[in-house]
C-alpha cells in the first residue's frame, strides 16, 4: 500500500503542477513542499526534544523483506534541514524562474518544478527509510529528479554533458550502495540498517563500511569521486545548485553516519575513523585549494561544498577515533562538531548560490572578472553575500565558526590526553590550512565582485532583485545569525542525535559544551556591541565633517583605469604557483609581458580543471564512442540481417531458460 500512495502522491503532484497556471506554478509547488515539511517536522522536532523514535508506515518490499519509514535523532535532523532549504529553495525560484517564463513552456516549468518537489520529498524518503529496496528507490528518485534540474538550460552543450557526468557517476555509486545492501542481506537475512551489527559480528565491517563509503562518497563529493560537483553545479540553476550543494550532498553524510554508528568493534572502530579522517584532510585541502584557482562563481562555491565536506569528515573521523579509545569527550565534541557544520554549511552555501543567482540574473555571467562594485547597486544581495562569506570563513559572531571550533576543541583534547595524537595534530594542521585558503578564496570572490569599479557596462546597470528572492535569502541568513550568536541553544538540535554515538553526550554537553558555548556567545555578543558602537562614533563624527568621495588611491599614479584592479586570476596567482600540478588549465589570449612597458590590450582567460577529472569522467566518453562504433556496424540496412539478430536472441533467451540461468 505504501508503494502505490507514494506512486499516486507523484501522480497527483504532476498533475497539478502541469494543470496550474504558468504563473502559480511555484505556489503550488510551495504548498505541497511546505505541508510535507510541517508534517514531518512535528514529529521531528519532538523526537530532537526527546521523545522516542516514531514508525510512520511499514512496507513490503519486492526484494528485500518488510521495511520501516521512521524518524529517529538524525533522521529528524535532516528533516528539519531538508524542509527549510526546500521552502527557501522554492520562494526563491519565484523571482529567478521569472526572466525564463517568456523563454520556456509551460511544460518546460512544470517539469522543473515537479522535479524540484520530487527531489526535496524524495530526500525526505531518504532519510527515514530503515533500509534496502525502500531506501534504494528513494535515493534513484533523488538521482532522476536531481538531473533533470540540471538539464533545465539543455540547449547548451556544457550543460548536457554536466548532466551526463552526473548521472552516470551517480549510478556507480548506487551499484556500490546496491553492492552494500545486497551483501548485507546476504548476511543477514534483512538489508536494513539496524542489521549491519549482525553483518559486523560476521567479520564483514571493513568490506561493507568500504562499500557503502564508496557509494555515499559519491553523492557527498568525497575525494577523489568529486569531479561531477563543480561541473553540475555551475550548469544547473542557482536555486537548484543551492539545494545541491546545501542539502542533497549531505545524503552522502547521512549515509556515512548510519553506518559508522553501527561498529561496535572499537578496534574496527579504530580503522574506520583513520580510513574517514584520511578522507576528510585530502577532501579538504584538494576542495579548497581548487577553489581558490577558480574564476568562476558557481565553480568557486562549488568547490568549496568539496572543502566543506571534507571538514564534516574530519569531525567525523575524530569522533570515530574517540569513541574507539574510549574518550567520550572527545568522541562528543568532534560529532556535534561535525553536525553542527552539517546545519550550518546548508544555511551559508544555500545563501551563496541564492546571492550567485542574484548576479546571474542581472549580469547573465558567473564570471569573476565581468564583474566589480556590484555593491553600489545590489546593497541587499552584497550585505547578505558578505554575511554568508564571513560565516564560510568560520569568523565570529556566525554559525561557521560554532561547528569548526568543536572540531578543533574535540582534536586539541584528544592530543592533550595522547589519544591518537599524531592523527588529532595532523586534522589540526589541515584544518588550519583549509581554514586560511577559504578566507583567501573568499576574501578573492568578495572584493572582485562587489568592490572596486565595474568592468562592464552590465554591472553599472543592474539594480536590485526583486523582494522575493529577499524573503528566501532571509531564511538563511536569519539561521546564520541565530546559531552564531546563541550556539548554546543551537547545540540542543544535535544534542539527542550524538547521545545515538556517544551514550554519555548528554553530560558532556551539559557539564562541558554548553558552557563553553555559552562563552562564545557573550564574546558574540560582546564583538556585536563593539561593532555598533564604533559605528554610532563613527556616524556623530561625521555629521561635523564634510565627506568627499574619490578614486581609490593608486600608489601615486595619475590615471588609473579598471583594467588595474585585481582579476581573479591575478588575486590567485601567487597560490597557483604553488599548486599548479593539481590542475589542467585552459588558455585563451596572451597575457601581458613583462618586457611590456606600455602594454597593448590583452585578452586573457584561464580556466583550472580539476586532473582527477580526466580520470573519472574521460573514460566512459572514450567507453560510450567505442560501444557506439561496435552497434553501427549492426546497423547494415538488410532485412535478412535483423532478422537474424532477432533469432539469435531468442535462441540466446531460450538456452539460458533451459540452464535456469534466467
């Protein structure tokens, strides 16, 4: 019975959504998001406060048994993440769909939005199925939808092979996931996973950790299965990219959590959480290093989500090794770190590709370097943009900074106590180094865009967005804020969810976390006050004083031009230089000499990709041009021929009934 509501839940969504008017698309599309996201959130936000886990449906699947939709601790989380990045995903595609419902059909737009709203419940599906077939379905579902978000722009080339890329790495992490399942099963008897204990008890936790990391990994955009991330993401709409990479990637953390909370083996425990550390410190420091080189903003935000996941890994990895030596304080801090960082990544990346789409939209470029004093006239989109930047920099009084100093907190304990010192002091410099190329990287993206003067004539006439997207980039931002400043009342949200790994969190976080938290938050608090009051001082000082405006001094040189502001490519330089072998670059134009005193125009553009990308993604063009060479020479054009193709096939279908191979 589950399967066919499910099967005419989706019925009814598209038919609505195809019935509507183009117009109201969006709110209907909004109200069956914002009703799901209300439903699940009762019983969510009960379970975070305390109460017990609840069993919404039961159902029998074709292949691996009867099994359970429920939310327990962490599945109530992501319910709660999924449902505020869904709606402010959706009131914000009101205002960027906009410019396309003169372009686009009205088909083309019901399909988006049907695909949007499958997407977001799809995840919903996700995260409170106990497993197997149901789980299965519900992650193809979360695949299907989310590619054809991407190709919503299908007429440009990019785009199309963005979306290929993406399916089919996709669909070599699900044959892991179904690889996991299945051997779990056969174990087992049951592919849920409260059956991966019994599996582990097999002596098969190595094996199915390794399997299901693969296949989690390559939704997360783990190392070094990340390569479809920066191109899906810069080709999909920006409200679409903001659930991506906010939310749906998380899927892959998700799944990586409930496995790791099953080991029980703290020796195996032990393997697990160097294998996950490892991970998150190459992740790290290979997203955020790329990041930095790139000039482009969707590219640059994208390989920032790579950075990103790779800090939530490190919390991980640590919490694994923790609890694996018996230290529950560290094992407690470096999990509510790592949850922490989970909520608070999907609140300041969403803000970003929203603020990313505002640009767009009005200079129908995500180049770094056709932008410049953007600010001057998009003041709201460059507050807000500035806000989501300093809290992905990890600075105070934001929510960034509440989920990275837990880690560090959780490392700087494990080497004080000499548990696994060598491997806390080495996510301690990695997370230092991630920690000062993200504020380089993005210190880069601000000032290009937002300061200094335009270098196009597009810039100086673009005006603000309209009052919509506002009110969705609100959503975020108002997150941002709160946790940042009272991160003592936010760690409540992960408090039930690490008592699921660590039995004795809730006194650590009460004896210990919150404290500390409570802190952070009067220094919070404190820094705000500063701020204010510097600027009441500043304001009274000026009301005597005259205020001129000028050029930007320019070292004593009596006629500069925009062509002498910083390019993205310019601000980097330094860094690639260090770092040049990680990328494939492609040239156009010459740059300027250096024997050039007085140089001519230049055009010149570079653009880095990621080398592993050659690796994972060349292969199955080269696969897909050789299959297509060998199925052309089927293609004879003879009756006699196909006829014959037609008989060997059933000839082929009957040997193979008669050995009971099918």
């Amino acid at each position: 019975m589950f399967y066919l509501g499910l099967l005419l839940t989706l019925a009814l969504l598209v038919a609505a959504l195809f019935i509507t008017p183009l117009r109201y698309k969006v709110w209907t599309a909004l109200a069956f998001v914002t009703t799901a996201a209300i439903a699940v959130a009762c019983y969510a936000i009960s379970v975070l406060a305390g109460s017990k886990p609840i069993t919404l449906a039961e159902a029998a699947g074709p292949i691996f048994g009867v099994e359970r939709f429920s939310i327990d601790p962490l599945s109530a989380l992501f319910l709660v993440i999924i449902g505020i990045a869904g709606i402010a995903t959706l009131i914000y595609s009101r205002g960027y769909l906009a410019q396309y419902l003169g372009k686009k059909s009205s088909a083309h737009i019901s399909l988006h939005y049907v695909a949007l709203v499958t997407l977001i419940l799809s995840m919903m599906l996700v995260v409170m199925s106990s497993g197997g077939f149901s789980f299965l379905l519900a992650w193809e579902l979360m695949t299907i939808a989310s590619f054809i978000l991407i190709i919503f722009d299908a007429q440009k080339a990019e785009v199309l092979r963005a979306a290929l890329a993406y399916l089919i790495m996709m669909h070599v992490g699900f044959i892991f996931l179904v690889a996991g399942f299945a051997s779990l099963h056969s174990v087992t008897g049951s592919a849920a996973f409260s059956a991966l204990p019994m599996a582990f008890a097999e002596g098969k936790t190595i094996l199915l950790f390794v399997l299901f990391l693969l296949g989690f990994g390559m939704k997360a955009g783990m190392f070094p299965m990340h390569v479809w991330l920066p191109e899906a993401h810069p080709a999909a709409p920006s409200h679409v990219s903001a659930i991506m990479s906010g939310v749906m990637i998380k899927m892959g953390v998700y799944g990586v959590l409930r496995v790791i909370w099953m080991v029980q083996d703290y020796s195996e425990l032990q393997i697990i959480g160097f294998i996950v550390l490892a991970v998150g410190i190459i992740t790290g420091l290979w997203g955020v290093i790329l990041a930095a080189f790139q000039n482009d903003v969707k590219r640059l935000l994208a390989y920032s989500s790579i950075e990103n996941i790779g800090v939530i890994f490190i919390g991980l990895g640590i919490a694994a090794l923790g609890q694996a030596s018996g230290n529950s304080i560290v094992a407690t801090l470096a999990m509510c770190g790592a949850l922490m960082h989970t909520i608070n990544h999907s609140l300041f990346k969403s803000l970003l590709f929203f603020g990313a789409g505002n640009l767009y939209s009005q200079m129908h470029t995500t180049h770094l370097n056709m932008f410049g004093g953007v600010a001057k006239s998009m003041p709201v989109t460059a507050i807000l943009f500035l806000i989501a930047t300093a809290a992905i920099c990890a600075l105070p009084p934001l929510n960034g900074f509440v989920g990275e100093f837990m880690i560090y907190l959780g490392m700087l304990n494990s080497v004080r106590d000499g548990v696994n010192t060598l491997a806390a002091a080495g996510g301690i410099i990695a997370l230092a180094l991630i920690g000062g190329i993200v504020v380089f990287a993005f210190t880069k993206l601000y000032s290009t865009i937002f300061l200094g003067s335009p270098r196009d004539h597009s810039v100086a006439e673009s005006v603000e967005v309209d009052s919509t997207r506002l009110v969705a980039m609100a959503i975020p931002t108002a997150g941002i804020i709160l946790i940042g400043i009272v991160p003592q009342v936010a760690i409540n949200a992960v408090k039930q969810v690490t008592m699921l790994f660590t039995p004795s969190a809730d006194a650590i976080i009460g004896d210990y976390i919150t404290p500390t938290l409570s802190k952070v938050s009067l220094t919070a608090l404190l820094v705000i006050l500063v701020i204010a009051l510097l600027y009441v001082i500043k304001s009274r000082a000026l009301r005597k004083r005259t205020v001129e405006s000028g050029p930007t001094w320019g070292c004593g040189f009596t006629s500069p031009n925009i062509r002498m502001q910083y390019t993205g490519e310019s601000f980097s330089e330094n860094l690639e230089a260090v770092a040049t072998s990680l990328t494939q670059n492609t040239v156009e134009g010459r740059a300027v000499s250096k024997s050039e005193i007085f140089p001519s125009a230049h055009n010149y553009d570079v653009r880095h990709k990621d080398k592993i990308d050659r690796l994972f993604t060349e292969w199955w063009v080269e696969l897909l041009h050789i299959i297509n060479k060998r199925i052309m020479r089927l293609r004879t054009g003879k009756i006699n021929h196909y006829i014959l193709f037609a008989l060997l096939f059933l000839v082929a279908i009957f040997i193979l009934s008669l050995l009971n191979i099918i």
